[in-house]
C-alpha cells in the first residue's frame, strides 16, 4: 500500500508549513509538493500526478476560483479540498467553488498563528477527508466512522428491525432533512423541484459553520420556490418555508400554544457536530410523532441515524438519496444498513417523492 499523495496549494509560508508538517505526521500520507499559487500548481499536477489536491481560495497571480475552474477541464475525477477563511467572504468563495466543481471543503482556523489548534483543525477534519476522498485510489481504506462496509444491495432497505406499521391514512406534517458534504449541491437540486406552495415546513441541518449556513440559505432561497432561511430562535414555522440550523448552534423544536417555535442552543456536539442532525431529528420526532418524513442526504459519518431511528420508532418515514448520486455514502448509507430507511432514492427522486407524501391524505 503506497501513501496518498496531497499537492498543497497556498500563498502563505506559515500556511503551507504547517499543512505539510501536520499532513506528513500521518503514515498514510505524504505531501509530494507545494505551490504558492494556481499557476504554480497547475504546472505541477502533469508532473507529479497527485491524488488530491487542497486548495487556498484567496491567492495572487491565480486564485482557488481560477485554479478549480482550469484544474476541473483537464483532471474531472481528482478530488480538490478547498481551504477557506472561516469568514463572509470565505463562506461566500467557498459555496462558488463546490458549485463549480470542489469536492469538498475545510475552514482555517481564525488565528493561523496558533499552531497547535491549526494542526488539530487539520487532524480533525483534513485528514479524515483526505482518507475518505483517496480511498482506492491509493488502496487505502476510507475511516470506518466516516462510510459504512458495503452491503450487498441498496436497492431495498435491510430490515434488521420491526417498527410500528403506518397506517395508510397518516398525514405528513413536517419534512426534516439532514446532510453533510456534498450537502450545498445536492440541496440546490432538491429545492428548485419542490414547489413554494408546500402546506408543510422544512427544517434542515447542513453542516456548516457560521457564516456558511447563512450564505447557503440566501443561495438557495435565490433558485428555488421555496424560502430558504437561516433558522432564528423564536421564529413561528409555518407551510412552504425552510430553515437550515446556524452554523455552531444546535436547531430543535418547541411547542407552544398557538405553534411551533424554532430554539437554538451552544449544547456539546454530536457526532462531532454542531448543528448535529440528530438533535433536531429528536425534537422533530417529539413534536410530530408519526407525521415526520426525513430525508438523509449525501455526507460522510453517522450523524442523523439515531434520529432516524427514533422517527422509525414513532412511525414517521424515512426517505435516503442512495449510493450512486451521494458525493459520500456515509450518513444515508449508515441510516439504510441499520434498515431504517423506507426508501433509498436518487437525488432527482427525492423531490418528487417528498411531494407526493406531503399531498396524500390531504
């Protein structure tokens, strides 16, 4: 088994030093070389055929933008992390390069010079995409916590588990999703097929970190029927409006008289996030009880299995995008091997799917 081979691309010395440092601790990978810019780079990937790239956004000469749009005419299938400013500005490059193309994405610590916290950020969140983007084409193995070992089909669930049957007259009043990476462009197609008409609410957690969420929010909202917002304690839920959770806060539900309110809290993560899917699935699922459909999108770990299956439990529905269309099938594939999901669909399904659900018994 060779090591995976990362080009590093950023303007900064101290950046590129402590990169390279962090990412050469770990046995499985080998930073080949770097680059100071776009240019640079792109000279550099016919040379020394990398297995991925991580990419700066902000660079003179050529920037992350530019160097994604040339790198993705020449090289479609090699994965590039974009390392982006944990700022407006940064939230805002970053959703322009996953929708041209980035596979994924990882933030800056704020202060860079704080050494040891820039290297964990790395250990924490680079390296494990690192793993799970390279898997096989190095023949190393993707982190067993990021996507499930395959199951023999997932054309069908795998009923590992007897829940309630729903009874054929049951009202959905709540459509809950979770997704992680990949998220921003699966949901820039699933919300422009469903109409701003839906007699029901949407909640949803991307994960995302501040700023992000927001900007994602204005995105979406911009291309699709829908209203899209950045939830906000206190807001009423009402029919044919969304909300995706804050970045850093957890989004839950709560019932009050008159309806039900969107809360927001700083309590630890879950599953290493924060928002985390399965608090919001939770407080979904007390509130709706069999009147929830959930959908699990694209997204590498197991955040949002353990809400599905409280929703199971209750006898609410649970829809995943399937392996094919998933940029990982992690989140989805956990939730369909503990055979919790009622129907494993690709992207371009899911919409329609929603909307004869939300419409039948009505």
């Amino acid at each position: 088994m060779r090591k995976i081979k990362v080009l590093v691309v950023d303007d900064a010395v101290v950046v590129r030093k402590i990169v390279t440092d962090t990412l050469g601790s770990d046995p499985e990978i080998e930073v080949i070389a770097t680059a100071a810019n776009g240019k640079i780079a792109l000279q550099k990937i016919p040379q020394l055929n990398p297995d991925i790239l991580t990419l700066d956004i902000e660079m003179p000469e050529m920037d992350g933008i530019e160097t994604l749009t040339e790198a993705r005419k020449l090289y479609k299938d090699l994965p590039i992390i974009m390392f982006s400013t944990l700022t407006e500005r940064g939230g805002s490059k970053t959703l322009e390069a996953l929708a041209l193309g980035a596979t994924d994405y990882v933030t800056k610590p704020a202060n860079v010079g704080s050494v040891s916290i820039a290297k964990q950020r790395i250990r924490d969140e680079l390296i494990p995409k690192i793993k799970m983007f390279c898997a096989g084409r190095a023949g190393t193995e993707a982190p067993s916590k990021a996507i499930p070992k395959p199951i023999v089909k997932t054309a069908a669930p795998v009923i590992k588990k007897q829940f309630r049957p729903r009874p054929a007259n049951q009202k959905i009043e709540i459509v809950a999703i979770g997704v992680s990476t990949g998220g921003p462009n699966a949901l820039a197609e699933l919300f422009p097929t469903l109409p701003g008409d839906l007699p029901v609410p949407i909640v949803l957690v991307q994960h995302m970190p501040p700023f992000f969420t927001k900007l994602l929010a204005e995105r979406l909202t911009s291309k699709s029927p829908v209203d899209i917002q950045e939830g906000k304690a206190g807001e009423k839920l009402q029919p044919g409006k969304a909300w995706i959770a804050p970045g850093d806060y957890h989004m839950v539900l709560e019932k009050k008289a008159d309806g039900v309110y969107l809360k927001t809290n700083q309590e630890p993560q879950e599953n290493s996030c924060r928002p985390a899917v399965d608090p919001l699935f939770r407080s979904v699922s007390d509130i709706y009880g069999p009147n929830v459909l959930s959908v699990i999108l694209t997204g590498m770990g197991q955040d949002g299995m353990k809400g599905c299956e409280q929703i199971k439990d209750k006898g609410g529905y649970v829809i995943v995008q399937d392996e094919k269309t998933s940029v990982v099938w992690g989140m989805p594939g956990f939730v369909a091997r503990e055979g919790l999901a009622d129907e494993i669909l690709p992207l371009d399904q899911i919409g329609p799917k929603i909307i004869s659900l939300v419409k039948k018994n009505r």
